[in-house]
C-alpha cells in the first residue's frame, strides 16, 4: 500500500473521529444548557409564587435533571389546560349570548 493511501486512510479516520466526538459534545452541551434553562425557569417560578422562599430554592437547586423535566413536563399540561379552560369559557359565553339573543328576539316577534 501507499504511503499517501495509508495517510489519507488515517486522516479519514482522524475526520470522522473528530466529527462523532464532535457530534457527542456538542449533544451533551446542549442538554447541559437545556437543564440549566429549565432550572433556572423553575427557579423563576419559586421565586415568585413563593417571594423566593430560601428553602424552596434550596430544594431545587438539590434537584436531579430528570426531576426539573418532569416539573417543566407538568408545568406544561397545566398551562395546556388552562388555555382549554379559557377556550370552553369563550364558547360557553357565546353559545349563552346566541340564546339570550335568540330568546329576545322570538320574545320581541311575539310582543
């Protein structure tokens, strides 16, 4: 074989190490931020629901990852919930304003 073969050969691999370690760093920095944004969106949340309790922020900094995410997850459906909740309120105040509507106006047709 070639030397410049066998030096080609191990620059691709050299490539392609360097892009899967690449690849991996970059997943594993992106998750980091990830639970940093989502601690510190917890940590947001205590403080003022609960005027930034010490104790309440000291729980959540002594949070595993996997915790804060289930946290974030509920958050999440319960604020889904609440935007369904004001979307029933919406149209059950336009269904009873079509009947009041209706009602008056059969009672005005009538009168």
């Amino acid at each position: 074989m070639k030397t410049s073969t066998k030096v080609t050969i191990g620059l691709s691999v050299a490539a392609i190490a360097g892009i899967a370690t690449a690849a991996v760093v970059s997943e594993k920095v992106i998750s980091k931020v990830h639970s940093m944004s989502n601690r510190r969106k917890v940590k947001r949340f205590v403080d003022d629901k609960f005027n930034g309790n010490e104790t309440l922020l000291g729980f959540v900094d002594n949070l595993e990852d996997k915790d804060i995410d289930s946290f974030m997850k509920v958050a999440k459906k319960v604020n889904n919930g609440r935007d369904q909740i004001v979307e029933y309120g919406h149209n059950v105040k336009d269904a009873t304003e079509n009947v009041k509507d209706k009602i008056t106006n059969f009672v005005d047709s009538k009168f």
